[in-house]
C-alpha cells in the first residue's frame, strides 16, 4: 500500500524502496514485482524493469490469482521502445486475450502491425477500435494511417474527417487529410492543412519532416520553412 500511494504520487524512488522492503518478507508476490518493475521503469532503469516484468509473467500466468495485464503491458512498451515489433505483437496480444474489446490494445496492435507490415491485421484491429469507439481521436487517427498505408486515400480521408468533425480542436485530423493530400500530390491542399494542424499544436512538430507520408514535399522550399517554424 505505501509502495502503490508513492508511486502514484510520482516518487518512484521511494516507491521502490517499499517494494523491495515487502519482497524481501515475500520474494514471490507477484503485484509487488509488476510495481517495482513499473517504478524501475519510471527510473529509465528498463533491463532491471523487464526482468521483473518476466519473473512476475513466470510467477503468476495461469495461475488466475493476480492480473497479468500490468505485467504484459509493460514488456510490450519495453519492447516497442527497442523496436522489436515482433515481441511487442507478442505481448499486445497476450494482453488483447485479457480483454479483447480494449481499444487502446487494438491500437497498439493495429501501430505494431503497420510496423510489421501486416497491413491486413493493422486494419483489422483498427476498424475493431474504431467500431467499438467511433468517435476516439486515437482509434480513427491509427485507422486512417493504416488505409493511408493501403493506398486507399479516400477511406484514409474519411477517417481523419471525422476526427475534424468530432473533435475540431485536435490537430491530428488536419494532419491526417495533409497526408492524405500530400500523397494524392496536392501541394496545396497538403500545405494548408499541415497549416492548420500546426496552428493547433501538432505534437511533436520536429517529426514531420521525417514523416514518409510527407516525401514528396521533403524539397519544396514552403514544406521545409513552415516544417521548421513548427519546430521553433
């Protein structure tokens, strides 16, 4: 409990000390390993986070004493952080198999996919997300990157319109329909809307230059200036 109460008021360290302290009486609990692989996590402490993170995993799957979804989350991050998709399908799936109607899981699965380049499965958790939840920024905005992968930019389109519909202040719906522009060869409408999402505070504005979706402007003298007043 004094682990739980400092980690949620963001003192990792001390969250940790009560950890240790609890799994020194009991080194087999498996809730107290999964929260001191997340507070290790939390001090970027990330080999010594996973490797609680599998011994909980070990402990404790099928046993049906403790939530395992904690666990599975947890090495599914660690694995997306170091880009080994492949374990990090592994893991979103196992944690999928705890709840499959989790709209955040199916878009973590239908991102680790589009990496993979199993375009079929990216579309499939995608749609599944966005039936379960169709008006959430996240789920649509993983739905139209993945059409716009397929090639199928007028459903893309579609996608991030409604984003603009259902929430007119978010900028990734203006960013979707600029890639969506950019790939159909629009400068023009491509440059507009990357305008207006910047204009909203697109996240993470030194990224969109390396956007593939953005190649064929990657030149054009405008794309380079607004891309680098974004980034100021």
């Amino acid at each position: 409990m004094r682990a739980n109460a400092f980690f949620r008021g963001g003192n990792y360290a001390e969250a940790l000390k009560e950890c240790d302290i609890g799994l020194a009486g009991k080194p087999d609990d498996v809730g107290t390993l999964i929260l001191r692989a997340k507070a290790l996590f939390e001090l970027d402490r990330l080999e010594e986070s996973k490797a609680d993170y599998t011994r909980a995993v070990a402990l404790g799957e099928g046993k049906g004493k403790t939530y395992m979804g904690d666990a599975y989350l947890g090495l599914a991050i660690l694995a997306s952080r170091d880009k080994d998709w492949k374990e990090a399908r592994a893991e979103f799936e196992r944690l999928l198999s705890t709840d499959p109607d989790d709209v955040g899981t199916r878009d973590n699965l239908a991102r680790v996919c589009l990496e993979l380049g199993d375009l079929p499965r990216a579309e499939e958790h995608a749609q599944f997300a966005v039936a379960l939840r169709g008006q959430d920024e996240a789920a649509l905005f993983v739905l139209g990157r993945v059409l716009l992968a397929e090639g199928k930019l007028d459903d893309a389109a579609g996608a991030f319109s409604r984003i603009a519909a259902v929430k007119p202040k978010a900028p990734s719906g203006p960013y979707g329909l600029a890639m969506v522009a950019a790939r159909k060869g629009d400068r023009g409408e491509a440059l507009e809307k990357l305008g207006d999402a910047i204009t909203l505070k697109v996240p993470n504005p030194r990224e969109i230059a390396d956007d593939p979706a953005f190649a064929s402007l990657k030149n054009d003298p405008e794309f380079v200036r607004v891309v680098a007043l974004a980034a100021k």
